[in-house]
C-alpha cells in the first residue's frame, strides 16, 4: 500500500511540474499560430508520462534496461504525438485562413461565402454566424440606399412644394404693397391658407425628424378604441363635407389600448384625410376597428380605385405621393411615413392592401392588458 502511495505522489508530482512548465510556455505563445499551442500541448502530455515515469524510476530503483525500455517508448510516443498535433494544427490554420479571406468581403460591401473545406465544428459554426451576419449587413444595406433615395426624392419634392406657395406669397404680397390687389380681402385669405399649408409641413417635417431620430417621446395611457375614432371622424367631418365624401364609421368596437392619444389621434387623422383627398366626390369612407389574434386592428378604406401593385410597397416611404399626387392638396408625401413611424413607436404596425373599387390601410395595435 505504502509502495502504491508514494508511486502515485512521484507520479504526480512529475507531472505537475511539467504541466506547469507547460502553462507557461503556452502563456509566451499565446499570440503565435495553434499549430504552436498544440505542438505544446502534445509535448506537455508526453514529458508528463516521461517526468513521471522517471520520477518512480529514480524512486523504485528500476534496472538501467528497464529504464531504457520506458525511455525509448516514451520518446516514440513524444515524436508521433507532435507530429500528429503539428498535422492538426496545420489543417486547422488552413481552415482558418480560408475563412479569413472569405470574411473579408465584408470590407468590399460583398455578401459572406461559407468556405466549401471541411472545418472543425467552432469553425463551422463561426462561419454559420458569419453567414447570418453577411445577410443582416446585406439588408441594412439596401435599407440604407432605399432610405437615402427616399431623402433625396423628399429633399426635391419639399424645394418644389415650397417654392410654389412661397412664390405666390411673394406675388400676393407685392400685390398688396404696390395697391394693385383688385380684391384685398380675398388676397389676405389666400396668404392665410398658404401660410397654413405651409406651418402643417414643417409640422410633418419635424414630426418625421423626430421618428427618425428615435426621440419620439410617447406618453401612453389607457384609452378606448371608440372614443379615439369618433375624435378623428369629428375632426375630419369638414374635410369630408367639402369634397362631398361621406364617412361611415359604424363597426368600431369600444376595445381598450395602450396608446399616446395625442400621437395616434394624428395617425387617424392622416389616414382619414389621406383617404378622403383620394376618394372621388359622392364616395365612401369607411372605418373599423376590432380585436383580432394579432392584436387591434384599425383599418380605413377608401374608394381611391386601388393603387398599382408595384407601388403597393413604397406607400409608406418617406416622399412617396403616386403617381397622380404630384400637385396640391396632396402635400409633401409625408403624412402616411409620420403613420407608419408612430405605430412602430407603439410595437405596432401599419399596412395598406387593394380592395374592389380602393384600398384599405390598416393599422394593428398591440392590445391593453385586462
């Protein structure tokens, strides 16, 4: 027993010393190639089995050819451990670089190319990720040009809108102070509506500066559906009277949301100005709001007589008006980009879809807790 125990300890005891020599030769290498490391690890395991071996050796008295013997298999073991691990650290490098080229596409805005070689399971894996990640870039890439097409077409779109009101201000005005205006009253009511026209689009502009910029501060609070609709039908009720338009708004559930009312009355009231301005005279306009699966859903359909399928995905870019609202009432095309921002804010969201004779916008708003 005695015999046993002190095998053990001298075993122990060589091999941890050479472990230890071992961990700080890794500690030197750490920054050089793992073909290194793992030649170093290899060599570890073995001079641990030689140090331990002679350790009991020297301990047990074993004859010299005995000690031969040991030492002689320890060595052949030593020359194919390191071999092997030089081998594997080789082919894992390879693999290594393959994917460090194929990740450099990244720099050139090119998409991720998984490496066809096999590689280790850590490998394969970061490659997968890579992969995803190439994908994710990809597409916030393409936002980001749709994005700044859609900048450059608001910026065009806002110098025309502008320059034609504030040009006819410039000519009223003139009117007004040379005391040629045949009718100044009428004249006076003009500027009045333009300078209204104009105050409501910095409005938007703002509004849109603020969605963009992540500051929207929402103030939610708990309201009812009902109550938040017959607001916006009661503000847009003159609007509708003037183009002949009649709203109906008999399907709107009384539902509980979470919402700021301030923000989502403005929601409501551009989806019903929007659809009332698109919907011809002795035309419908019609409300629903209820509760589905998904959460509630607020939908507005007007009789605009559709929009074409390829625009059907722009609709809520910031600029876009279709191809028959280039001229005023139609605005600055900001209106349904301001919807879609304040949905998002609320963890909704806002879609548009064709109906026979329209199309219907629909907004869907996470559901207050009972």
């Amino acid at each position: 027993m005695r015999d046993s125990l002190l095998i053990v300890l001298y075993a122990f005891l060589g091999a941890t010393a050479t472990g230890l020599v071992g961990a700080f030769v890794l500690r030197l290498i750490r920054k050089r190639s793992v073909t290194a490391s793992l030649a170093v690890v290899a060599a570890v395991a073995v001079f641990a089995m030689l140090s331990g071996t002679l350790a009991v050796a020297q301990a047990m008295f074993l004859s010299p050819h005995d000690l031969r013997v040991v030492t002689t298999i320890v060595v052949m073991a030593a020359v194919v451990s390191l071999a092997t691990a030089l081998l594997l650290g080789r082919w894992v490098v390879a693999r290594s670089r393959e994917l460090q080229l194929a990740a450099r596409s990244f720099g050139d805005d090119g998409d991720f190319a998984v490496p066809d070689v096999p590689a280790t399971a850590e490998l394969a894996a970061l490659s997968r990720e890579l992969a995803a990640t190439s994908a994710r870039l990809a597409e916030s890439r393409e936002r980001e040009r749709a994005l700044e097409s859609s900048r450059r077409d608001l910026v065009a779109w806002i110098s025309h809108d502008l320059r034609t009101p504030l040009a006819g201000l410039r000519a009223m005005a003139e009117a007004l102070e040379d005391g040629v205006a045949a009718e100044p009253d009428r004249y006076l009511r003009q500027i009045r509506t333009e300078v209204e026209r104009l105050n409501g689009m910095v409005g938007d502009l703002f509004e849109l500066s603020r969605i963009h910029a992540g500051s929207l501060a929402l103030s939610p609070s708990r309201i009812s559906l009902y109550d938040l609709v017959g607001d916006a039908l009661a503000g847009a009720d003159p609007l509708a009277r003037e183009l002949g338009v009649r709203l109906v708004g008999d399907r709107v559930e009384p539902v509980p949301v979470e919402v700021d009312g301030k923000e989502m009355s403005r929601v409501l009231g551009n989806l019903l100005v929007n659809a009332i301005r698109r919907t011809p005279a002795d035309g419908t306009v019609a409300v629903t709001a209820e509760r589905r699966p998904e959460g509630v859903v607020v939908s507005v359909s007007d009789a605009c007589g559709g929009i074409p399928e390829d625009d059907l995905p722009r609709v809520f870019e910031t600029g876009w008006r279709g191809t028959h609202a280039r001229t005023p009432p139609a605005g600055a095309g900001l209106g349904l980009a301001i919807v879609r921002g304040i949905v998002e804010a609320h963890q909704g969201s806002a879609a548009v879809h064709n109906i026979p004779g329209g199309c219907r916008f629909e907004v869907t708003l996470p559901a207050a807790g009972r």
